[in-house]
C-alpha cells in the first residue's frame, strides 16, 4: 500500500518536473523569438532599434532636458509596437537644449543623415520628433532639413510632446515663478532658466530680435519663421492641458503651461495656412514610468496612432 502510494507519487513528480520544463522551453523559445525581431545598436550620438524585416519607416526621437537614449526608451515604451510594424527607431543622446545655433543644427543634421546611411535605413519615410526641450530640437532641425533639402535630407513628418516653444515666454513664466515662490521645483527650474537665458541670449525686453532668432515661435510678435519651410510637412503637436493639475501644484494659470503655447501656435500656423498640422491635446493622460501623474509626460502620446500617422501615405 505505501509502495504504490509512493510510486503514485514519483509518477506525479515527474510529470510535475516535465510539465514544468515544458513550459519553460516554450517561454525561452518565446523570448527568443521576441528577441529575434529586432537588432539594437548601441553608438555614441544615439542608439537604433531595427526590426529584422523590411523598414518602412525611420521615427528619430530627442529627449527633454537632460534625457539620454535610455531615458527616452524607458518613459516612451514603443518599441515592440514599432518594429511589429517595420518602423525602425533611432534613440538620440543629443540632449541639454532649448534652442539651436546653426552650427548645431547642421552638425545634428548631418550626424542623422550619416547614421541612416551607416545602418543602411530608408530615407525617403522619416519622422523626428521629440518631448519637452526635444520637440523644439526636433522642429528646428526638421525646419532646417527642409531649408537644405539636399541628398534627401528631409523629414516627412515633425511633431513635438508638450514643449516650451516660446522663449520670450518661458523666461516671463519664470520670473513669475520667481516672484510666487510657492514650488520648490518650479523656483530651482526658474532660476537656472533666467541665468541661462540672461547669460546667453539677454532679457526679450531688450534683445527681442535674439529671442525670435532662436525660438520655435515667438507669439509676442506672431513670429514663426523658425518653422516657414514645414508649412507643406506633416505636423503634430501634442499636449496635455490639465490646468487644474498645474494650479494646484505650481500655482500656475493656464496661460503659463507648455499647453497654452502650443494651443497658440497652432492657431497661428492654421492661420499662416500650415493646412497639414494638427493639434492634439489628451485628457488625464499624463504619466511618467514610475508611475508619478504628471501632464508633462510621454505618456501623453497614444503610440499606436502616431504609428498610423508615420506609416499613412
């Protein structure tokens, strides 16, 4: 009786043990797979997510001040989504501005010419785009790109994830942040931003005409020349308009958030006649990768209709 319970048993544990070994080798083989469908490159500029299937497009994102390529995989998890559908994407490190020289900029364009040349990616379908400071490096370069469209040095499409496009009125907005003293966040932020500013391009009140140089837009003035040659490019311009959020934890007005900007410069391009720009606010949307709310996120961006966007004709 007590042999056949213990055989009962053995039997028992090696089906146990082989259901479990089992299941194992079908998730590695998963996993395999999964890894499989891509090829990651890792430079020192930028790091590239390749699937391993004919590219259809290529999605350049820059990070908000100071993200590198692992910060922006890791607050913008889109890449399984991306090389299921044969959109390769490259990661950059370029980071730490606001604004551009023209050296910077054609230097930027031409480290993203040679990159796609070097991993041999299609240049006819590109698409840059970037969050917080990254969207304005974004807008920039896809400006300039289109300024020198030499070699196919173009993009098809630019967007931005709620980015402070106004200079003249980001540095009013930090002098009143200043003046309210009420986050700490918001004061330290504000300070560096008024040293940099005052050190590098002066104060708009007497260097307006730097300002509108550098600037994304400058509304003050109705100023986008920075963005003239994007008229006839796709853009997208996102961002979270949660004014209770900002009021409550920077005892900001709206007329003082990224979203408020963005929300004029797209009226203003529809009226200069950019008739393929779209303006997309989201509702509630904003969180980072640990999980903290907060509009000023990533996260804000639904994934797979930007991929629609890329890959629509």
């Amino acid at each position: 009786m007590i042999r056949n319970k213990l055989i009962s048993f053995e039997m028992t544990l090696r089906n146990f043990l082989f259901l479990g070994l089992f299941i194992l080798s079908i998730s590695c083989q998963n996993r395999s797979r999964t890894e499989q469908q891509y090829q990651q490159i890792v430079e020192e500029g930028y790091n590239l997510a390749i699937p391993n299937k004919d590219v259809q497009a290529v999605l350049i994102l820059f990070g908000g001040y100071p993200e590198r390529a692992s910060d922006i995989k890791r607050e913008f998890d889109i890449m399984d989504k991306a090389m299921n559908r044969g959109v390769a994407i490259l990661y950059s490190n370029f980071n730490q501005k606001i604004w551009l020289s023209e050296n910077e900029i054609e230097a930027l364009a031409l480290q993203m010419e040679q990159a796609l040349k070097r991993h041999q990616l299609p240049t006819s379908n590109v698409y840059i785009g970037g969050f917080s400071s990254g969207g304005n490096v974004a807008l920039l370069l896809g400006n300039h790109l289109a300024a020198n469209n030499e070699n196919e040095r173009n993009a098809n499409g630019v967007f931005l994830i709620d980015s402070p496009v106004d200079l003249v009125a980001l540095y009013q907005n930090a002098e009143r942040n200043v003046k309210r003293d009420f986050s700490v966040v918001a004061m330290e932020e504000s300070k560096w931003l008024l040293q940099k500013f005052g050190s590098s391009l002066g104060s708009p009140e007497t260097s307006l005409e730097v300002y509108e140089k550098h600037s994304v837009v400058t509304l003050q003035t109705s100023n986008i020349s920075n963005l003239s040659q994007l008229k006839n490019v796709k853009l997208r311009l996102y961002t979270e308009p949660d004014s209770s959020w900002w009021k409550e934890n920077r005892q900001a007005d709206f007329e003082q958030t990224n979203a408020y900007q963005i929300q004029k410069l797209y009226e203003l391009l529809k009226l200069r006649g950019f008739e393929n720009t779209e303006y997309i606010p989201s509702q509630l949307k904003g969180y980072r990768a640990n999980g903290d709310r907060h509009p000023h996120s990533w996260s804000i961006v639904n994934q797979d209709d930007l991929l629609d966007w890329i890959l629509r004709s």
